[in-house]
C-alpha cells in the first residue's frame, strides 16, 4: 500500500487530523522524517488536536453568541467595577464545573453582553456546551415550543448545555409560561451547570420584576444561592466608540 492509499484510508476513517500530519511528514525528506515510534505519537497527538478544534468550532457555531468577544479585551477599571482578577477567575471555567451562576447587572453599555459572550466564548474553548438567548428570543422560543408542542423537546436542548446566557433580563415583560419554563430550565440545571444572566436592573428588583411572588422566590432562590455577583457601572461604552 503506497503513502497516499493510505492518507486515503485514515480520511475515510474520519481521521483527518492524522492524515493531514501524515501527508505533511511523508513530504518531507526522508532524512528528516521520524521513525515509527515517532510518527505514530505524532499522528496521535495531531488527531486529539484536530478533535479538540473541530469540537470548540462547533461549539461555538452552536451557541449563537452575540458577540465576538474574548476575556482579555474586557477593559477592567475601577470605574467600571470589575477587576482582572474576577475575569481571571471566572474564565477558567471552574465555576461552570462547580455548577455555580454568574449575574451581571449594570446600566445600557457598560459590556454586560459583551462580558457575557467573552464568559461563553472562554466555555466553549474549554470544551462545555454553550447556548446564548436574548431574553426577547428566550420568551419568544418558549411561546413557540408551548404552541407547536416542541416545548419538552426544547428544554431538554437546553438542559444539555453546561453554560446557558440569557441577555437583557427584565427589559421586557415577562409572562406566566415563561416565568414557568424560567423555574423548569432553572430547577433542571441547579448545583449541575451554569447560568449567566444580565440586566440593567439590579438583582434587588428582579423579585418585583418576575411579579409572581411564589415563582419569584423559587426562581431567585434557584439563581442566586450560588452565583457570583458583578455590578458594571461607568458611562457608555458605545457613547466612547462614538467620540
């Protein structure tokens, strides 16, 4: 079987990363080639590598984040209220491991979406499963799913994604099933995966904004038992872009 048979056959197998390493060393000269052992491991090596790219870009296809966003671009000033010490902490993915929520307030522009994508952005090169809803698309997948009864079905797609962002809490009303199906996703991932949640308004508002007192309390309590807690304040971002 000559070299290029055999690329052929590691393609066919799915092996591509293998493949590919082994057609870039079969080019070279044979006085810089490796020898078995060597050539093995180093097609092993470039296979888990090329698992390790095809599942983060597929990970992050899936999770339709707003934006394009990485944790170093987060400008941390004492005027915003962030440090790069609590970017630092909560990039390495350690609390999605421990199943905790991160909720971020602060007023329009300060980045709390922006912040929020870098967080998902950093989980899905981290190898956990991400998805990103606004909370105008969360409520309006959910009144979808309760119409075309593919509601439990939606649920369950979420209930398999280790870090779930929902962008701009309370800045629309929200209604019953919503408030219901909130519970359901929040009651499925507690103490087991994440949540991110931002909002203009400041946590101390949320019970009145959720209106229900009941389902408020169970929402909350699910929420913030362990959650970490970043307030955002400064001018606009948008406003500087602008200048």
């Amino acid at each position: 079987m000559n070299i290029n048979q055999s690329i052929e056959q590691l393609r066919s197998l799915r092996l591509a990363g293998m493949a590919n390493r082994y057609e870039a060393i079969a080019a070279l000269p044979v006085h810089e080639q490796q020898d078995t052992h060597e050539l093995l491991g180093s097609m092993i090596q470039a296979e888990v590598e090329h698992r390790e790219y095809t599942r983060t870009q597929k990970y992050l296809r899936a999770s339709k984040l707003r934006y394009h966003a990485l944790p170093e671009e987060i400008t941390c000033t004492p005027e915003r209220g962030i440090t790069r010490e609590q970017i630092l902490r909560l990039s390495d993915g350690a609390f999605i491991q421990r199943g905790e929520n991160v909720l971020i307030c602060g007023p329009t522009g300060t980045g709390k979406s922006f912040l929020a994508c870098a967080l998902g952005r950093s989980a899905c090169l981290l190898g956990y499963k991400t998805m990103y809803f606004s909370m105008t698309r969360f409520m309006e997948a959910i009144t979808q799913a309760k119409l075309d009864g593919t509601y439990l079905k939606l649920l369950k797609t979420m209930s398999n994604q280790k870090l779930l962002i929902l962008d701009d809490f309370g800045l629309k009303a929200i209604n019953t099933d919503c408030r219901l199906a909130l519970l359901d996703i929040l009651e499925d991932r507690y103490g087991i995966s994440s949540v991110i949640i931002t909002s203009q308004l400041p946590i101390e508002s949320w019970h009145e904004y959720l209106q229900d007192p009941t389902l408020a309390d169970a929402i909350l309590d699910r929420l913030t038992a362990s959650a970490h807690r970043l307030a955002l304040s400064g001018v606009s971002l948008r406003k500087k872009n602008i200048k």
